[in-house]
C-alpha cells in the first residue's frame, strides 16, 4: 500500500472525526431548539425552515456532489435531528415508564388498583331502569366485586339509538352503588358536565370515541377524579399513551388504561382485541392496564379465554357488561351477559385461582 494512500485514508479518519463532532454539536443544538419550542407549544417540525437551509445548502453546493446527493444527505440529517426531539419528548411523559420507574397504584376510596391485584369492572352497557341497575349491583355485592360500570350518556354511532337517561342515570348508579357499598364508574362525553358528574361518579371513564376529545381530557385531569381511559379503535398506542398525557400534564396521574380492540377487517368479532398492547402498555407506562373483554370481541361464547389471555400478558384488570336480560338491553343486546351467566363467569375465572370469592385480591 502506497505512502500517498496512507496519506490520504488518514485526512479521510481525520474529517470523519470532525464530520463527528460537528453532527454531534448540531444534535445539540436541535434537542435545544426542541425544548425551546416545547416551552413555546411551536409544533418541532418546521417545513418552511427546513426548505430554506436546503435552498442556500445547494446554493453553496462547492461540488463534487451534485444538488440532489446535497439535499439527500441533509435531508436525512435533518430526520435524524428531528427523531431526536421526538424521542426526549416521549422519555419526559409524565405517563412514561422513563419518567418513573414504579408501577402507579390507583385509589378509589377503599378499593385499590394495580399493585399486584386483579380488578373487576361489570354492570350494564346503559343504564335504563333502577331494577335493572340495582339487580346488576346486587349481583357484583354476592361475587363480592366493587366497581360497578353503566352508562349515562351513550355516544352511539347512529344518532337514532338510544342515547341514555343523563343524569337521571348517573344518580340510579350512585343510589345503587351506595346501597351495596361498590363504587361508580361512568362514561363523560361533555367537558361542561365533568363537574355535575363528580358529584355521582367515583371515576370518570373516557370512551374510544372520545379518545382524542382534548377538551375532555384536560377537563378530566382538571376535575382530579380517577380516569379510566379506553383506547381509540383506530388509535396507535403511542397516540393511546398522548391521551392519558393529556390528563396528567393536568395534574391527575390517578389514569387507567384500557384495551377494547381494535378496528380491522375481521368480521368475525366486533373487534380486534390488540393483545399485544398489553405488555406493550405495561412497559412503556407506569399505568394500570385493563382489557375490555366485552366490546373487544362482542361475543359471550369467547369472553372467558379471552378473559384468562388479558390477564396472562399482565392485564391489572378486566371489564364487562352484565345485564338481567341482555335480550331487551337498548344498546349492545348481542355482547352483554346475563347474571347466571356471569356468576358462571366469575366461578371459572376463580377455578383459575386468579380471583378469591371474597376480594379482587389474586390468590398468587
């Protein structure tokens, strides 16, 4: 190999180092101007910006390359200045596991949530009489079960269908909820009715359909009520994790997590239950995480392994919907199961040994 070979490979070592240290200085400089527009709320991709360096980069262009290699090369160094922004952003979550390491356990008066415990939610999909509520709360007492779910305000698909009884359904669900000691959870679709609703509910559940409602998020961080917040069903979970950001850049950690399934071309089940999002959820977040395992599939004939499932990946709970005769029920007739049915349910579900007759508490 020739002196003069040597020679130049070594000027090449040489401007590779300082090609080194300058990108690296630059990096800097980016994750700078991110925290700067952070601070601002200036969203960190800038395509104006970007078009003008490029232009007077070419402008400059002294050669051998030609203008397009110029633009490419800069181009990708720009995405990587970019994705490095984007990365600081998300290990500074509140919501992230980065940002604190340890599990958050959520407590809703006497009843905890997460820290190695398994949680049951049940109750109607709608609450439309007290009989019926009061039967369902009954039976959640005898399976010695603490969270009953109903739904006052009913986003549906079709303006058509029955849309809830509002309030009047709120309070059947607290003077339920009182008289078998459980506590309420309940779905707010209008960030003016958060305050009204604190006066019935113990947590406040975020639909799928509001998934990305940031009025209604922000009003539920503001109104410091556990939130349970279930999944968009064409919603990525990076966007599910931006949610429950949204209530805890507010103040309100107290946020649960819900996988219901997923939009996709199966006709088979209502849903596509995303089991993947499970352990993804439990270790990207510090949140519980919980499976809907009513509205993921919207059969009863599979709700039981797809139960055993949600909790083998690491689920801190499960939700369901229990109604004495699903077959009159004014919304999800199909999916929801009657009371024999569900104390059916909750004797397999203990056969496993992954719930006691008496507590939520798991056995191991």
């Amino acid at each position: 190999m020739s002196q003069e070979l040597n020679k130049l490979r070594e000027q090449v070592d040489g401007i590779n180092t300082q090609l080194l240290e300058l990108l690296s200085r630059r990096a800097e400089l980016a994750q700078q101007i991110g925290d700067v527009k952070k601070a601002q709320g200036v969203n960190r991709f800038d395509p104006v910006r970007e078009r003008d360096m490029l232009d007077r980069i070419v402008e400059a262009n002294p050669g051998p390359f030609d203008n397009d290699t110029i633009r490419h090369l800069f181009k990708q160094i720009f995405k990587a200045s970019l994705d490095l922004q984007q990365k600081d952003h998300k290990k500074a979550l509140l919501v992230s596991r980065k940002r604190h390491p340890e599990d958050t356990v959520v407590h809703v008066g006497d009843v905890v949530i997460g820290d190695g415990r398994k949680t049951l939610i049940a109750g109607p999909c709608s609450v439309e009489t007290e009989e019926q509520v009061f039967q369902v709360a009954r039976s959640l007492k005898e399976q010695g079960l603490k969270l009953l779910r109903g739904g006052a305000f009913k986003p549906r698909t079709s303006p058509y269908d029955f849309q809830g009884l509002g309030e009047t359904g709120l309070s059947i669900l607290r003077q339920a909820a009182d008289k078998y000691g459980l506590k309420v959870i309940s779905e707010i679709v209008n960030p003016a009715d958060m305050e009204r609703a604190a006066r019935y509910v113990d947590i406040v559940q975020i639909g799928a359909r509001n998934m990305q409602n940031f009025e209604l998020l922000k009003a539920a961080g503001d109104a410091k009520l556990p939130v349970f917040l279930k999944r968009g069903m064409s919603a990525t979970v990076e966007e599910f994790l931006f949610a429950a950001e949204y209530i805890a850049s507010k103040g309100n950690t107290q946020v649960m997590l819900c996988e219901r399934g997923i939009r996709t071309y199966e006709k088979w089940t209502r849903n596509t239950l995303d089991i993947s999002a499970v352990p993804l959820l439990k270790q990207e977040s510090h949140l519980p995480v919980f499976v809907d395992i009513t509205h993921s599939t919207g059969r009863r004939d599979i709700q039981l392994p797809v139960a055993k499932a949600a909790l083998a990946a690491g689920a801190d709970g499960l939700m369901l919907e229990v109604h004495p005769d699903p077959s009159v029920a004014l919304s999800d007739a199909n999916q929801q199961i009657d009371i024999p049915q569900f104390e059916t349910f909750m004797n397999e579900m203990r056969s496993t040994g992954l719930f006691k007759k008496s507590e939520e508490t798991p056995v191991v």
